[in-house]
C-alpha cells in the first residue's frame, strides 16, 4: 500500500512531507537526550533486519498467497517508538530509493502512513493499555493483534485521504474505501499474529532485550505529541484551504501550488527577481495546451466539472498530439545518438 | 519477485553508481534538489494533461544515456512496481464519462486521458528516482542529506541499514535456503515455522549489533560516522542545476510541444 507519485498533487506531497519530517526531527532530539552510543549499530541493524524478513515469504492458510510483514508495531515494541519511527523511515527510504515502492515524494505520505501510526498513536494509546507490564503472554497477543489491524486501518485510510485530496483519480469515496480497507484487515490480522508471535518468542528467549527496550521509551509522549500533533493540523487546515481553493475551477491554481512548493529552492529565486516581468508574460500567453470538452450531462452535474474551453478550436488536441510525437522521437534519438556516440 | 533476484537487484544497483561519467561527478546535494524539483514539476501538472508532459522524458533519457545505466533495467523495475499505480488510475476510465474530442473521428473519455496521464507520471517520477541513487550511489545521497541540515543520527542510521542490508540478506539467504530443502511442497511454509525462523533472525540480528557496536568501539567510535570525501559545488554543478531548471521553467509553463506540432502541421499545410 506504497502511495506513488503519479497519485499525488505538490500541495499534498508537501504537507506530509512537512509533517513526516517534524516528526522525524522530534524524534531523533528526543532520541538524542537519552540514547547512549550502542543503540545507534542496534538501530541500523534492526533496519537491516526488516528488510531480510520481508523477504522471506509465508503462506498465509487458506488462501495459499504469499505475505510479508511490515514491523511497525514490532519495532516499537523492541524499541520504543523514536526509534523505531527512525528505523521505519529509513527502510522506507531505501525502499523508494532501490525498490522504487511509492516514491520520492510519496516518501512523506509513506513515513506517515506507516511510521507515525504504529508509533505515537497506536503504541501508546493502544497497545500499551492492552498488554499492560508485558508479563502476560496472552495479553501480548491481543495487544498486538488490535494494533496491528488499527495501525494498518490507519495507514490504509490515510492512502485514501491522500488520493482523494489529490484529485488525480476519480474513485469515489465510500468505493475507495471498501476496497482499501477489507483487504487491510486482513493483513492487519496476520502481521498482528506473526507480530506477536515474535515478540513472545524473543521473550522466552531474550528477555533482556524487551527490557533494554523499555529505557528507551518515552514517559512523556503525551505532552509533546501534541505538539506534532498541532503542527500537523494548521498545516492540514493551511493547505485543505489552498486545496478547495485550487478546485473551484481556477485554472492556474497548479500554478500558484508549484511556486509555494518550490519556494525553498533556486528556482524561485529567479522568479522572484524578475516576478512582474514573468507575470506579465505568463499572462498574455495564457492560454494552455489542453482538450476540448465535451462535459456530458453527469459532469454538469458533477461537483469538480474539468475546465470547458470554449476559445480552442478542434485543431489544437492534433497539433498537441503532434508536437509530442515528434518530441518523443526527438528525445529518443538523443539518447540513441548519446548511446552510438559513446560506444564509438 | 524471487529472493535471489531482489537481493541481485539491489546490489547491481549500487555496482552502477561506481561507474565514473559526468553524472555520476555531479555533486550529490545538487543532484537531490535537482531530482526533487524534477518531481514536483512533474506532479504539478493537471490531471488531463499528456502531451506537455512528454518533454518530460528527455531528463531520465540524459541521465539514462549520459549516465551508462541499462535501460532494460530500470524499465524492468518500474514495470515491477507499476500494479499499485494502475489499481487506482484504471478506476478513471469507468467513473469519468465526460467525453473528450481528439480529432475528426476519434472521440475518448476523459478517464483514459486521466489514467495515461497517471501512468506518464508514475514513468516519469519512478524512473528518476531510482536513476538518482543509480548515479549517486546510496552513500552519496545520504551525505548530501546531512549537508542540507536531515538530523545526523538519521543520516547514521540510513548508513547503517544500507550497510548491512548485505550482511543480513545473506545470512536470510542461508535460511530460506535451508527452510525451502526441508519443506516440501507447502510444508513448513506456514506462519508457524515463518514466526520461528523470524524470531531467531531477531535475536542474531541482536547479538550480531552488539558485536558491531564493539568492533567500532575499538576503533574509535564516538556516536557520528563522519566522510572523509569532501563535496564541493563546482561550475559544472551548477550550470547543470541552472539548466535543469530553466528546462523544467520552460516545458512547465509554455506549451512548447504544441506550438511546435501547430508549427509542423503550418510547414505540412
């Protein structure tokens, strides 16, 4: 359940991006307060140790498919959730880097959707609860199966809300939602099981480790997740209002999303020295390569109706249709001729 | 996917990013902000659009060539990893109905627009990252990582994993390989064995740390991992990064691609 790229919009990617990287600097300050130098190699190897187990494959019974498991719950458990919310970013990353699962800009979603659930939310606010001092292995069970099946429930909503408010496809809510969530409980039920499993396992055999674990741990996540908590929001509330305001059929609201999103960099560095000048060219030549719409009667009554043009006349899609055609050769014959010119 | 093939998958990876090409010397930090802006441009567009988005394809295709990476490669790898994308766009041809009109003749939904558009995207962003790490190497984009202000400890971390990604990967080799000569058919392939087996591989994963941990002790370790290559930006660098941007400035906000086809179609006319 990697979100991609294509599904995404600048304004969504970048607020959980903002939001996924709060996260990850308030947890390695907190990290950094009480850790002591040993963790750090546990830490990476612990990463290392959820790719390996990914690979290994497990028939799930009954329906004769194949799984694997994620390690969100697990690594809080072992861990404490600063950590394992370190951990899981960095697999994540790794996995946008070299599987390309989801990608590098749905890396904020994915750290999101995966990290900070099993961590700070369901962790402390589940988990915790339910398996009390950790002695009873029947209450571990439980604990890590309900919070296996709530942290990926979470996870799989959130990959809804992303999609959705990104508007790049046209899944209706409640549809999207019966397909995503079904099949996460699912999941949800067999990581829990297998999460539990592990952890019972270590304990019968290590059990100092689930104790070195708990010196990690936080006492006081409810204060300052808060905080993370609250920063999210406003810049949820920022951008959701950005968003309506981007749908109501304004053209150039892409636009306006772009430059926000790349006012850190160069780019925006040029344009702000010269910006009434390119205003003022963007203007006159604002007319956009796009399609002819023939909206329909359901679209008319459609809340996002696409943009009617009525000033292009029929010969634009083929001129567009066109100038990508030979675009693409262009493009294929540079690297074909790149390619001949460095064998030679 | 087989285990074996993944595991090759990601150490090729890192072979290709030893390679010595102009790509390969740029300075990772610009390569990164590069490669970021790139996506967000590509994203930015709007859900209808294909044609502006084509000239897009001249970036991975520089790298690509510039570069000497395999094309079969990486377009085996976003192959690989498309389902999720087209689950989600194929939707758009069944619920968008609205029609739209090509040419004299040829008239589609604007669903199929939405989900090519989807699918030029998920080419475009998915490619380009993974050309990023192919070019720079997984070290590399960690170290520009730190030099643009991510947290040390989890620039540590990500070295780390990348570290050792081999050294367990190995050693869950040996053990799928010994699960799979004693189970037959689906024996012992259940989730009871699958616990065992990921238990113990925890627990030397464990163990295996503390033994790292020591080793680096005795050599000095004190809670950072430092690089003894120095980055510096050069001319190069950011004449490169320049026209990137001043490309992406362009094809992002004139409809270049038209105005030639609208150029051709006059010349042919």
């Amino acid at each position: 359940m990697h979100m991609a790229d294509a599904l995404l919009s600048p304004a969504v990617g970048a607020t959980m991006w903002a939001g996924s990287m709060a996260t990850l600097g308030y947890s390695s300050k907190k990290l950094k307060e009480n850790i002591d130098n040993k963790t750090i190699p546990l830490m990476g190897v612990m990463g290392a140790f959820i790719f390996a187990a990914m690979m290994i494959n497990f028939t799930i019974p009954g329906t004769g498919s194949s799984g694997h498991i994620a390690g969100g719950i697990l690594l809080t458990v072992m861990l404490g959730p600063y950590a394992a919310f370190l951990i899981l970013a960095s697999v994540l990353m790794v996995q946008a880097l070299f599987f390309a699962d989801g990608g590098l800009l749905a890396l904020g979603c994915n750290i999101w959707n995966m990290g900070f659930y099993p961590c700070f939310l369901v962790y402390p606010l589940i988990y915790r609860p339910i398996a009390g001092d950790g002695t009873s292995a029947k209450r571990i069970y439980i604990a890590a199966i309900v919070s296996a099946i709530i942290a990926l429930q979470l996870g799989a909503f959130s990959v809804v809300l992303e999609t959705l408010s990104s508007g790049r496809s046209e899944l209706p809510f409640g549809t999207f939602v019966l397909l995503m969530q079904p099949i996460h409980l699912a999941i949800g039920l067999v990581e829990g099981i297998i999460t539990a499993g592990i952890i019972s396992s270590v304990k019968k055999v290590r059990p100092e480790i689930l104790e070195s674990g708990n010196s990690l741990r936080p006492l006081d996540a409810g204060i300052s997740l808060k905080n993370v908590l609250v920063a999210f929001l406003i810049l949820a509330v920022i951008t959701g209002g950005a968003l309506s305001w981007l749908a109501s059929t304004h053209p150039d609201g892409l636009e306006w999303s772009i430059k926000k999103v790349t006012g850190k960099t160069e780019l925006a560095e040029q344009t702000n020295g010269v910006a009434s000048l390119l205003k003022d060219i963007q203007e006159k030549t604002a007319f956009f390569p796009d399609y002819n719409f023939k909206p329909s009667d359901k679209e008319k009554r459609g809340k996002e109706k696409p943009p009617v043009w009525p000033g292009i006349e029929a010969g634009t899609s083929f001129a567009g249709i066109l100038g990508g055609a030979i675009v693409l050769m262009f493009i294929l014959f540079i690297g074909f001729g790149i390619r001949l010119f460095k064998k030679q | 996917m087989n285990f074996d093939e993944k595991y090759y998958n990601i150490g090729f990876l890192d072979q290709l990013s030893y390679k010595d090409t102009f790509v390969h010397r740029l300075d990772p930090r610009i390569k990164l902000i590069v490669t970021l802006l790139f996506l967000f441009t590509v994203i930015s567009f709007s859900k209808y659009e294909i044609v502006a988005l084509l000239p897009f394809f001249l970036y991975p295709v520089l790298l690509m060539t510039i570069g000497e990476i395999p094309l079969m490669f990486i377009l085996k790898k976003v192959a690989l990893v498309s389902p999720f994308a087209i689950f989600i766009g194929i939707f758009n041809p069944l619920l968008d109905s609205g029609q739209v009109f090509i040419f004299k003749g040829l008239t589609i939904s604007a669903g199929w627009l939405s989900f090519f558009s989807i699918l030029i995207k998920f080419t475009l962003t998915v490619s380009t990252a993974l050309l990023l790490v192919a070019t720079t190497s997984f070290p590399g984009v960690c170290h520009a990582l730190r030099q643009l202000g991510v947290p040390s400890l989890f620039v540590s971390q990500l070295l780390f994993l990348y570290r050792y990604i081999f050294v367990l990967m190995e050693e869950t080799m040996r053990i799928v390989r010994a699960r799979n000569m004693r189970s037959f058919e689906q024996h012992g392939k259940g989730i009871k064995v699958f616990v065992r087996i990921v238990g113990i591989l925890f627990i030397r994963t464990v163990e295996r740390a503390e033994r790292v941990y020591f080793a680096m002790l005795s050599r000095g370790f004190q809670g950072d991992m430092p690089t003894l290559k120095r980055f510096h930006i050069k001319a190069g660098d950011l004449v490169f990064a320049v026209s990137v941007a001043v490309f992406l400035y362009i094809f992002r906000f004139y409809p270049a691609t038209e105005i030639l086809g609208r150029f051709v179609q006059g010349v042919f006319s």
